[in-house]
C-alpha cells in the first residue's frame, strides 16, 4: 500500500492503495466517484474513460503510481461546453438504454468534439470505436454527437 | 391484480397515516426516485403503491419490471400518466421492492421480467391504476369545491371546473386518499389517448441520470465498511474445490478474509482490486470428477450424428417421407450454432447485508420471486425477513434471470460463510461473467426440404439442442412431453404452409449451463427457418418476398410486417451499387412480428450490413421512440453476434473470456437502420427480444443472393478476435 493525491475534477483526493492499482479502482474504491464504470479492465470496452490532462485514457488500465501530478477529470467534472452539447443532445434523443458505458461514451464524445468541431461520420467512428455499447446505442450515439456538434455551431 | 386487494392495503395504510401517498397500493413516501434522485437506497417490503403524489405535483410509479435499457420504467409511467391525465414532465419512476402481492408479472404469477412481457402484463393493469387516480383526485376536488364530479375535467396535470376552479393534484393528494378506490375504473378509448402512441410527448425518465453518471448501478453501491468479494470458480463446468491454499491471498493487502463456498473460494477485500489481485494469487486443486470435458469439436461431432437420426416429434403434418419418396428436388442443410455468453456490459454482481435475524439485499435482480426465496433459504430465515430491492442493471440480455437462482444464492452463500453484519458486494470480473456458463445452448437444425414444379412440398427440421429448463425448479411447469420448448419455439409452427410437416427434437445433455439469451430459442430457429425457406424459394425459382407472400395466407400479420418493409425499402425496383445484395427475413416471437431488410456488401473480413429497414407490429404502439430504440439495439446486437461471437471449448474449457475474444459489434459496423412500426390495435406486445432473429438470416440469404452462399455454421467471420 502506498499514499496517493490525486488530483480528480479539481479536488484532491488522498486513496491508500497499492501502486498496481489502475486509476479506475482508485477513483471508484478510493475517492467514491462512481460514474466510471468498470466493463472489461483490459483496455477493450472505454466504460471506464476519463481525461488525463485533457486526453482521454481507459482507466482500468493505467496504474494509479503513473498519474503522478496529472489532472483527472470524471464524469461527474465533465463542464466543458462540449461536455455539456453532448450530454443534452444526449438527452433529447434519448440515447441510453442501460446506461451503463454512457460516461464512457460521453467523455469520448465530448472529447472528439473537443478536438474536432464538425466531425465526420468516418471521424466519429474513428474516435468512438474504442467504445463498447451491448445495447447497441450506436445509432443515437452518432445522431446525438452530430446534434452536438451542430448546437455548438453558433 | 384487482383493485379489492388494493382497498385493503389502503385502509391499513391510512391507519398508518401515510398522507400523500394515492392510488391503488399505497406505501410511505419520501424514497428518492429516478430523473429527480439515482434509485432508492433503502428497501421496504411492507405493502407498497404504484402510485405517489406528492405535495410538489410529482408522480412516482413503482415499476414491478427491471430497467436494464429496454424502458419499462418509462413505459409504466406513461400508462398510468395517460389515464390519469397528468402532465409528462410531472412524472417519475422507480424499481418497486421485491413483493409478488403486489407486484408479480401477469403473465407469470411471480415478481419477474422476461419474455419481452412488461407492456403486455401491465398494459390494462397500470392504466387502471393511472384511472383509479384519477377518480379518487377527481372526488376530492368535488368535494372541496362542492360541486358535482362529473362538471370536472383534467388534462396535462390540471384539474378544473367551468366555474374558473381548478388546482393541480398535489394539493388534492390527501383529500384523495379518504375517497374510495373505484372497483372498475373506466379506461379511455384509444382515441382519445394523449401520451400512448405519441410521437414527440414521452420521453425516456432515465436519460439524464445515464448521461452526467449519476445513475446508481449495483457495482456502484459503497456502504461504510463494505466489504467486496470476488470469488475463484472452477474452470470446468462441474468441477468442485479439493483443496486451496489462501496464504498468498491473504497476504495481500486490504484482503480481510477468505472463506470456501459452494461455487469456489471467495476472497473479502477492502475495495475491488485487492479482492481481485488476491482471488487471483490463490493455489487450488479442483476436482474435475464430474466436470463436464468435452471440448466444442467433439460436441459438434456427437450432435452431428444425433442430427442425422429422427428425434422426439414435436410436430407433424401430412408425411415427410412420402413427399421426398414422390421426387423432386431435395435439398438439406445443416445450421450449427455455438454457445453464446450475454456478455451485458455490466457484469453480474450483488450486494446484501445480513444481520443474523433478518437481510437486505439489492442488485439488478431480474427474478425477484424465485431469488428473494433462495436467499432466504440459504440464510435459514423467513422470506419476510429478507428485503430484496431491483434497481437499475447494466444490461442482462437474459442473464440477470437464472432458473437456478444462481448469482443470489451465491451472494447469500458469502454472506453467511463470513458472518452477520457485513455490508458486502459480490463482483463478478468480466472474465468471471464470460466464462461462468449460463449461455445461449449450442445447437443444430439439420433441414431437409422438397421443391417440386416451383413448390414446397415438404419441410423438415431435427434440431439437437440443451434444455435450459431441464432439471431446474421449472422443469414441471415450463417442459411439456419432457421436451423444452425454448429448444424449438419457432420451429415447429412456420408461417408457411407445407403440406407434409415435421420438426423434431434430440434434447442433448450437456455439462454446460445454458440460459435463455435475447429471444430465446427464436436465437437459431429463425435462422434455420428464415435461411432455409430462402434457400427453397430460390431453388423453386421465386422472389422471396414474393414467395413468402404466397406461403402466408393463415398469417396476416406476419404478410403485413413482411409487406410493409418490403414497401419501404422499395424491394422490387431500388437499384444497388454494384457489389451489394438484399436480403430479407421475418420472425414472430413473442406475439410481435418482425420483418427486415438487409442491405450488404462483402468486404475481406466478411460481410459489411450498409443499411437494415425493418417493420414491427408490436400490436398498439405505447412508446414508439423506445420501440424503434429497441429494434436499433435488437439489430446491432444480433449482428455483432452472428458476425463474431462464440463461446468455444476446449476440453469442457470456455476460452473466450473477454472483449478481445468475444468479439462485440463496435460504432463503425453499426449499419444504418429504418424502422416502420406497423399500427394496430391489437393488444401491445414487447420489443425487448423481437428485433434480434431475423438480422441473421436476412443477412445470410443477402449473402446468397451476392453469390457467397448461405453461411450454415455462426459465427459468420470465424476465429474472428477484437
Ligand atoms: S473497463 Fe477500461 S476499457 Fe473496459
Ligand atoms: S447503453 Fe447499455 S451498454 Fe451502452
């Protein structure tokens, strides 16, 4: 076990866990965040997807010893504009179905916007095809990131 | 579920003095509940409603079925707020406790979901509850205004008088619960419907809590001194634990204990990764002497032959043989289907706490009947004792309703082996999920058909396949003649009229759990139907949409769904690119019917799907956004599956234990997709399952018509890895 400050959504949270630990467990488990969902732990679903200074990474797989100083922001931070675009286009075409890789959907979403404005199909599956949905949301998925893109236009 | 038991709990209710609480159950309010707060911590098995209306104007219906995506929070909310006529925005959902009284499914007699039946059970019981409401706020308002209830009007959460009085419900909410629950509330005649079949009105209840990540699953419960386990479980079906040795484990920091249970050993840590870290650091010898070993090759083999000798008749018409014996042409296939995990993106898990004399439990319990009693059991106290809360799951497909009870048993089992007191959460690794069994049985049709002068005049189907029910606490109730229906639902009656009919049935025995699975049994016999009525109208020299038609004169609605996609994706006259083909496949199952288009191209890995149309009649419509919604997640579901998806053996071994070898359909494969939802009146039926069976064969009988034949064996891209 070893003491760790992480710094997540601006706040500092102290977790004592073991270096090995991957930063998912220690925001779930050690700061009690719980918008970030646990899906394969093998880097293959993007449930589990936050931004590391501003980069989007798979939590379950990157060791809580390798965040050292970076900024991490969850869902529950998300407050960037684009952040905001993608969670209300999500609502309006209401495209959850369990719900459950939508943080991840989101932080991956609102990233692509973040870095791409006006993305094209071919750019959206680009970016989005490290995200897993069972449900097959898909469909809205694209729809909402495009209705995102378009609310942010003026 | 009458409204006679309704006036009971009511009277014991009021007695209780629960003000604000109305309708037909009745219960304390204050629980949080979904869009306004993430689902309810605290449990109560004491009578409950449906039905709450508090002071600020808001209703809340507890939903007796599980939310895992497929809408019946949403859905019960707008049958009752139809016929209540309350406004959208003022309703409110939530997973109603576990209470088969109150709360069993119609269609069942217990406390579950399944079957694609929410809509269906509850479509005349929850309107009349929304109906009930209504009166009773109605009566109040009369009373207070002192005039006669029938000068009242209510619309969009406002009621009035001519005389310019009017108030909305939570300042009539008390008042209404010392009026009498009407027996037989009167339901409005569809015409008038505000919020049911609506396009645009309703909206799903869950979307804001699923997108800013606040909605509360069971992985996500975390109480003061919760204690996470992970469990160690034989690699082989069957096997059983001969020895272990836990001093690795237990060297691991935060892991507090380490108990034997029924299914293998279980590790209690302080959070999920020293659980995780130390189940996997355990040294056990498993004793595989009852371990089922046969690897998929020799499966297959064994069903092969079995295939080629007659099974148990389920059906028959005229005589097969005899048709084959009077000439034409014969023509055979074999369909094999492997075993397929649910792979629900959240995997299995639990959470309980026992206290000696009495338990709470609640995960995204799919049976809540069945696994409230087996916790019970296994804690040796009375049902009445043990509080078991549904909430929100991420995902089943299936998997969340075992026959055997399996996951609260288990999560039972770890509570008692460390003791009363403990907050504890059971955790399934995703690996745990994948290889634990309980999947969609391996199985296959061998078809035989004859076309004589351009007709079908003979059709048989031998299926092998695993009984999901067999040896279950469902056996009796749910196997007829000792054969399990979920084996050959769908093949035994075919839209089609054949003179000379038969299907039979080996029931394989198999070391491996099998569960139902999206749709069940219509999973491989819509293939095997749907491909193979293909093949014979292309040997016969006739369209297949066309030819089906022909077939379908004792079944219009599945000619109407077949007729209408047909229609929409302009069958006869669209002109494709060079490279493309269609192909089509209609599907009843569960009393909706379901016919699609696929549009698809062949690309080096296999087939490319552009664009999927379908048609659904679900009979009425309740909520048509959530019905296209399931038929885009049916669509893309069923695709990543007959693509990529299998569960090999090797040895009695389940190897795919992940993502990276379960291969799951991602956003750039996800085809386009048109739904047409064909109105009706008859009676609603689900949209959870229905969408899945024909994508396969509409998608195999595209590839036919492309010239690469009918893939026989699924997956389709074989040995196909992330
Ligand atoms: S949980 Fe991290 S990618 Fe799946
Ligand atoms: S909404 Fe269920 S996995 Fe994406």
């Amino acid at each position: 076990m070893a003491a760790f400050t992480l710094k997540i959504n601006g706040q500092n949270h102290s977790v004592d866990v073991d270096p090995d630990t991957p930063l998912l467990w220690a925001i779930r488990d050690g700061a009690g965040l719980m918008g970030t969902k646990y899906g394969c732990g093998v880097a293959q679903c993007g449930a589990c997807t936050v931004y590391l200074d501003g980069q989007t990474v798979r939590s379950c797989a990157l060791p809580v010893s390798a965040v050292g100083k970076s900024e991490v922001i969850t869902i529950e931070g998300l407050d960037s504009k684009e952040g905001k675009a993608v969670q209300t286009a999500w609502v309006a075409l209401d495209v959850p179905q369990c719900g459950y890789c939508q943080s991840g959907q989101i932080m991956s979403a609102a990233a692509l916007l973040g870095i791409n404005p006006q993305p094209t199909d071919r750019d959206i599956d680009l970016a989005m095809n490290g995200n897993i949905c069972r449900c097959a949301t898909y469909v809205r998925i694209r729809a909402a990131i495009h209705g995102a893109a378009k609310s942010l236009e003026g | 579920m009458t409204i006679h038991e309704a006036t009971l709990s009511r009277r014991s209710l009021l007695k209780a003095g629960a003000g604000l609480a109305i309708g037909v159950y009745i219960a304390g309010g204050g629980k949080a509940f979904a869009q306004a707060a993430p689902a309810a911590s605290g449990v109560n098995i004491a009578p409950n409603t449906f039905l709450t209306i508090d002071a600020d104007n808001t209703v809340t219906v507890l939903c007796k079925h599980i939310e895992f995506g497929q809408g019946p929070l949403t859905g019960m909310a707008t049958l009752v707020a139809e016929e209540l006529d309350a406004d959208w925005s003022q309703m409110r959902a939530d997973h109603a406790p576990s209470n088969p009284a109150l709360f069993k499914n119609l269609a069942f007699g217990v406390q579950g979901t399944g079957g694609s039946s929410a809509i269906a059970n509850s479509y005349e019981q929850m309107r009349k509850v929304g109906a009930a409401a209504r009166a009773m706020l109605v009566s109040a308002a009369a009373e207070q205004w002192k005039v006669p209830a029938l000068e009242i009007t209510v619309n969009a959460g406002v009621i009035r008088h001519p005389s310019g009085k009017e108030g909305r419900f939570g300042a009539f909410a008390a008042a209404a619960m010392r009026q009498p629950a009407p027996a037989d509330p009167k339901l409005k005649d569809p015409s008038q419907f505000k919020l049911i079949g609506k396009e645009g009105v309703v909206k799903r209840l869950d979307s804001a809590i699923k997108s800013n990540g606040t909605a509360e699953f069971t992985l996500d419960i975390n109480e003061p001194d919760m204690l996470t386990v992970v469990i160690a479980r034989s690699p082989k079906f069957g096997g059983t634990v001969a020895s272990f040795d836990a001093a690795a484990a237990r060297a691991v920091a935060g892991v507090v204990d380490v108990k034997q249970v029924q299914t293998g050993v279980a590790v209690y840590a302080k959070g999920f990764w020293p659980a995780k870290t130390a189940r996997d650091r355990l040294k056990i010898t498993w004793d595989d002497g009852k371990a089922e070993t046969r690897g998929t090759p020799q499966l297959l083999s064994e069903f092969r032959s079995l295939s080629k000798t007659p099974g148990k008749t389920v059906r028959q018409e005229g005589d097969v043989e005899a048709a084959v014996a009077r000439g034409g042409r014969l023509i055979e296939a074999e369909y094999v289907f492997p075993y397929l995990a649910h792979a629900a993106m959240e995997p299995l898990n639990g959470f309980i706490k026992w206290e000696g004399a009495t338990a709470s439990a609640r995960f995204g319990c799919q049976f809540p009947t069945p696994d409230h009693a087996a916790i019970a059991k296994v804690l040796g106290i009375g049902i009445d004792k043990v509080q078991l809360q549904t909430i929100l799951a991420g995902g089943s497909f299936g998997r969340r309703a075992q026959q055997t009870m399996h996951v609260a048993v288990e999560l039972a089992e770890v509570a008692k082996a460390i003791g009363p007191g403990k907050a504890i959460k059971l955790v399934w690794t995703r690996e745990d999920d994948m290889l634990g069994g309980y999947y969609r049985p391996f199985s296959i049709h061998r078809m035989r058909g004859v076309v004589r002068d351009g007709k079908i005049e003979a059709w048989s189907d031998t299926i092998v396949c695993q009984s999901i029910m067999k040896g279950s606490p469902f056996e009796a109730m749910s196997m007829k003649d000792g054969l399990d229906s979920t084996a050959y639902e769908g093949s035994h009656e075919i839209p089609y009229e054949v003179a000379n009919f038969r299907c039979d049935l080996h029931q394989a025995d198999v070391g491996v759990p099998v569960l139902w699975w999206r749709s069940v049994g219509h999973t491989h016999t819509g293939y095997a139907v749907e491909a193979f009525v293909d093949e014979l109208l292309e040997a016969a020299g006739k369209d297949p949409v066309e030819g089906r038609l022909a077939l379908m004169g004792r079944k219009p609605r599945h000619a109407g769904v077949l007729r209408a996609v047909a229609e929409r994706a302009d069958w006869k006259n669209a002109k494709l690119a060079p490279g493309r083909a269609r192909g089509v496949a209609v599907v009843e199952s569960f009393n909706t019917f379901v016919a699609q288009v696929v549009e698809l191209s062949m690309e080096k890995e296999g087939p490319r799907v552009h664009k999927v149309w379908c048609a659904v009649d679900c009979g009425v419509a309740v909520n048509p956004d959530i019905i296209r919604a399931q038929i885009e997640g049916g669509i893309g579901f069923a695709l990543g599956h007959i693509l990529y998806a299998e569960q090999p053996l090797d040895a009695g071994r389940p190897l795919a234990a992940n993502f990276n070898t379960y291969r799951s359909l991602r956003i750039d494969e996800m085809p386009e997709v048109d739904v047409t939802i064909v109105a009706s009146t008859e009676k609603p039926s689900g949209v959870g399952e229905p969408g899945v069976p024909p994508l396969g064969p509409a998608v195999a009988n595209a590839m036919a018509r492309l010239g690469v034949g009918r893939p026989r064996q699924l997956p389709i891209v074989r040995g196909a890895s992330a």
